[in-house]
C-alpha cells in the first residue's frame, strides 16, 4: 500500500468511528448481544458461545478501525516527511 493510500483509509476509518450512527448500532448490538448472552442458560453452552463470539468479533471491528487510523497517521507523517516507502525499505536495507 502506498502511503497516500493508508492515509485516505485511516482518514475514512476515523470518519466512520466517529461516527454517531455507527456508534450507536455498534453500542445497540453490543447491549443486545450482552443481554442476550446473560439471559442465556448455563446448559446452552453452544447459544453462549456464539454469543460470545458475536460480541468479541464487534469488538474487533472496532479495533480495526483504530488500527487503520494509527496506520493513517504514520503514513501522513510519513508523507510529511517526503519519504515514500521505497526510500524507507532501502533506509533499512
């Protein structure tokens, strides 16, 4: 990817986080994927599973989107600086 790239994705990613519509589906779905899990018996080991899941993959949407923002960031810097990442890859070879 090139730094222009991973800038414009991490600037989109930030968008989108801030977001409040998503923030409150995402918020919207956790709750309801957490009362659920709750509500769930202990015998239905297989329902709380997935529901864990469920939750922990909402998470990780979010997490990704943090990361593309940090990716963003350094690649702003990055182009700051004017080096491209051909010039960063031979800086270290």
């Amino acid at each position: 990817m090139s730094d222009y790239t991973d800038e414009q994705r991490g600037t989109n990613a930030e968008g989108l986080l801030n977001n409040p519509l998503l923030q409150k589906a995402l918020n919207a779905s956790r709750e309801t994927i957490m009362t659920a899990w709750q509500a769930t018996p202990i015998r239905d080991q297989e329902g709380r599973e997935y529901l864990w899941k469920l939750h922990q993959a909402s998470l990780r949407f979010e997490e990704i989107l943090v990361g593309y923002i940090q990716n963003g960031e350094i690649a702003k810097a990055n182009l700051k600086e004017g080096k491209s990442v051909t010039q960063r890859i031979r800086s270290v070879f």
